[in-house]
C-alpha cells in the first residue's frame, strides 16, 4: 500500500539509475530496467524465431501476436480485430472518428499519429539529405541507407546466398524475405481490414492508405483526377491529356501509352493471338 501511495499518489521515485537519469518507486523495476537497459539480459528465446526477450510475458506476446495471429481487442464497430489496445485505438481514431488530427503542412497528408506524420515528412518533403553517394547524386537522410545503396547499386556485393535456390542478394533482411515468400509462403504483414496480406510492411501501409483511407495526396494538373503514387497521375496525364505514346511496336508504326496496349497490339496483329 505504501509503495502504491508513493508512485501513484505522492509521485516518489526513490530507486535511481547510478548509469542513466531513470527512477522508479520499487526496487524491482530497477533491476528491470538495468538487466534490459544496461545489461541486455534477454533470457527468454522464441522456439518458432529469433525473438529474445527479457520478460517471459513479453514473449508470450510476441507469440500470441506475431505466430498465432491472436488478437484479443474488438472494435464495437466493426470485425476489426487488434492485437493490442494501441493498434484498437488507431484503427478507431482513423477509421470511425476520422481522428486524423496530425495534418502536413506541407501536402493533403493527414494521419492519427504523430510518428506517422514525421515518417511521411521525412520521406516525402525533407530535402537536406545529408549523406551523399561517393559513386552517384544519390543521397539520403540515413548513412546505413547510403552504405547500403553503395552495396547493392555500385559494388553488386552479394554475400547472402539462399540455400534452395540460386538468389544471393546484399543484405539478410532480404534473404530472410526472399525465404519466407518464395520458399515458405509467409506473408507476415495481413490487413486488419481485409484479407489482404504481403511480405513487405510498405505494402501494406500503401494497401490501407488506398484501399480503407482513400488517401490521394498527388493530384492532376487538367483534371479532377487524384492518385496516392505520383507516377500513377503522370501516367493518367500522358495518356489523357498529353497524348503521350512511349510504347512503340517492333513491327510496325503503332504506338500506345500504355505498355498492356501495345502487348494486346502485338499479341492480336502480329502473333494473331485472340482474347
């Protein structure tokens, strides 16, 4: 009762970090904080990955969320399903309260979180890219991106080697990917929405911005017209407004905008292939 009083109620933190500024009331959140913080004590191993973490409860969730796909918080709104109670309140606050409070200043963008807004800011609108390529003008905001870049673009550095087949590529994220679609069918990253699912957490966020959110930042210079991708729009506008045809025929004078139209072109006049 005494130690609920002082965190609680009288706000007294008197167990102190002698290695960072942490404090708590109890003795045994320090030595938490210490053995995960300081130590890196991680003791207990997920049997199905390479997940390790201090706390066996931590675990349990690790496993009920990310193998078992529990998900034990319902919307009283919908089917929408949440593994936890901040995903629950995201999903409320985007899609029922249209709580999308964090505007860009600088686009349409609107978002229910603030990480999310300075993920989009960083992305879309940062220009002081401060790492450059020593090959190319390519440049980044992050110095493990360039590196990686370097590796891939201008080294061809692949030291990462499937065992099943013939794909070597530069980094173990990207094996691990490759792996887990090609060989084992996994597509960890599943829309709470829909059945939507895909390997790639990029994927998924563009899915939900278009499919649930109907986010079209980049809009039409002639027309009405709006897409989320921004080559989406320039491609309506070639075809529509500019007349553009880039896709010429190896056989013939015929041009279209659109590479499916020439390949229906080639396919119907040339190889005589029918619909």
């Amino acid at each position: 009762m005494e130690v609920h009083i002082n965190s609680v109620h009288l706000g007294i933190k008197s167990h102190k970090c002698t290695v960072c500024d942490f404090q708590t009331a109890t003795k045994s959140n320090l030595k938490h904080h210490i053995n995960r913080k300081h130590l890196g004590q991680r003791n207990h191993k997920c049997s199905h990955c390479d997940y390790i973490a201090y706390a066996k409860n931590n675990l349990t969730k690790h496993i009920n969320i990310v193998h078992l796909g529990i998900k034990n918080y319902k919307c009283n709104q919908c089917d929408y399903r949440a593994a936890n109670k901040g995903r629950l309140k995201i999903h409320m606050e985007s899609v029922h309260l249209d709580l999308r409070i964090h505007k860009c200043s600088q686009c349409h963008y609107r978002t229910a979180t603030k990480q999310s807004l300075k993920i989009h800011t960083e992305t879309k609108h940062l220009d002081s890219k401060k790492y450059k390529c020593t090959h190319c003008d390519y440049k980044t905001n992050h110095k493990s991106i360039v590196m990686l870049h370097e590796k891939n673009v201008h080294l061809n550095i692949k030291s990462f080697i499937c065992n099943d087949c013939d794909y070597q590529t530069s980094t173990r994220h990207y094996l691990t990917m490759h792996i887990k679609l090609k060989h084992l069918g996994i597509k960890e990253h599943k829309c709470d929405l829909c059945d939507f699912q895909t390997n790639r957490k990029s994927a998924l966020k563009t899915h939900i911005n278009t499919k649930h959110l109907g986010i079209k930042n980049h809009k039409c210079n002639h027309c009405d017209y709006a897409a989320y991708h921004k080559s989406i729009v320039i491609n309506h506008e070639n075809n529509v407004h500019l007349n553009i045809k880039t896709f010429k025929c190896n056989y013939c004078d015929y041009e279209g905008s659109k590479k499916s139209l020439l390949t229906r072109h080639v396919n119907s006049v040339h190889l005589l292939i029918k619909d």
